[in-house]
C-alpha cells in the first residue's frame, strides 16, 4: 500500500521560503507523478504543480515565478519551495500522486502552514 | 483557462438520492474525477475517468458526463456520505490539473 506522509514547518514568516517535503513509502519513485496541491482555510483545492524521476515538472501558471518541485529517489522523497510567500500561501498543503497526468489517486494527509507577518 | 462550475451547496434527506453537478466547456470531451473530502481529512478519489469507482467505494456512488455537465449521484444517502465534492479534470494542452469550487452535501 502506498502512502505519504508530509513534513516541514508549520509557520514560515511573510516573504521567506516555505519548504515541504513528502516521503514515499510501498512504491517506487518511477511509479507515479509527484504532485502538491493546496487548500486555504474554508476554501477549495489549487493545485500548484507536479514532479517527475525525469527531471520533468510543471507548474501552476499563477504559481510558476516562485514555486519548485524536485523528486530524490535516494531518499523517497519530493519537495515543494515557494518563495516569497505571502498570509495567502496560508493554506493545508498535500502531496499526491498520479499514475499518468490524469486523477490523483493517492494523498497525503496534509499539512497545514501558517505565513505570519 | 479552462473553467469547472460546481452549486456550492446541495442537501438531501436520508435514504434519498444526492445529485451534484460539475459543469464546463465541452466537458462531456474530458475524463472527469471526483474527490470527496470530510472535515480534517484528504480528499479521497470517488470517481475516476467519468464512471469508475475505486476499490472499496460502494456502488451507490456513480457518476456520469455529457454535453457540458457532469454528474456524480450517490443513492441511498446516509449520514456519513455529508462531505465537500469536487470534480477535477486534466487539462492535456496544458499539462495541468483543474478543480472545481467543491460542493458541500448536507444530509438533513
């Protein structure tokens, strides 16, 4: 059974990096496209970009200036950087993943980050 | 941008019969995918490529897409199926994932 499980800090101050990671357990790296998705408090789902063993990634065009993906599979891991973060990157932050570039088919259980002032 | 619209809110009685509705451009084209979400939790796959369930999810959840609205209907509604809905689809040109608002069912 694949699972995901997110760590990183829950509070990054306003125009700092917010800087995520998620660790893959039960499948190999070369098995899936490696996604973040967001939610602010109250509100809907934005996905923000995926990665791939490739190199490859893509990104949301309103979040492409300032976010990166990469994928280690040395360590089962991806990663997430968003730049300059602002209080509207407040939001949970899941990881998922994608067998083709179509649903999500696993999730982590999410993270919730706090920008502060 | 592709664009999908979903009523920010539906409710049904017990027993009854729950339909919520993603509309979009030509929509019935597209392979439409649908997450439930309860509170404090990750949203989990309901339905995938228009119809398909997932193992584990029950049959009473279906879902269907054509002209410009697609439909995830869940029969025999109980109380634990009150959760926020979204749909999503795959925009392949831009090789980027869509959501719509998300549907909250309320069971009364």
């Amino acid at each position: 059974q694949v699972q995901l499980q997110e760590s990183g800090p829950g509070l990054v101050k306003s125009s700092e990096t917010l800087s995520l990671t998620c660790t893959v357990s039960g499948s190999p790296m070369r098995s899936y496209y490696w996604t973040w998705i967001r939610q602010p408090p109250g509100k809907g789902l934005e996905w923000i970009g995926y990665g791939y063993v490739s190199g490859n990634t893509n990104y949301s065009p309103s979040l492409q200036s300032r976010v990166s993906i990469s994928v280690d599979t040395s360590k089962n891991q991806f990663s997430l950087k968003l730049r300059s973060v602002t209080a509207e990157d407040t939001a949970v932050y899941y990881c998922a993943g994608m067998t083709t570039l179509d649903s999500f088919e696993i999730w982590g259980q999410g993270t919730m980050v706090a920008v502060s002032s | 941008s592709y664009v999908l619209t979903q009523p920010p809110s539906v409710s049904v009685a017990p027993s009854k019969t729950a339909r919520i509705t993603c509309g979009g451009n030509n929509l019935g084209s597209k392979s439409v995918h649908w997450y439930q979400q309860k509170p404090g939790q990750a949203p989990l796959m309901v339905i995938y490529s228009n119809i398909d369930r997932p193992s584990g999810i029950p049959e009473r959840i279906s879902g269907s897409n054509s002209g410009d609205t697609a439909t995830l209907t869940i029969s025999r509604v109980e109380a634990g199926d009150e959760a926020d809905y979204f749909c999503q689809v795959w925009d392949a040109s831009s090789e980027r994932a869509i959501f719509g608002g998300g549907t909250k069912l309320t069971v009364l």
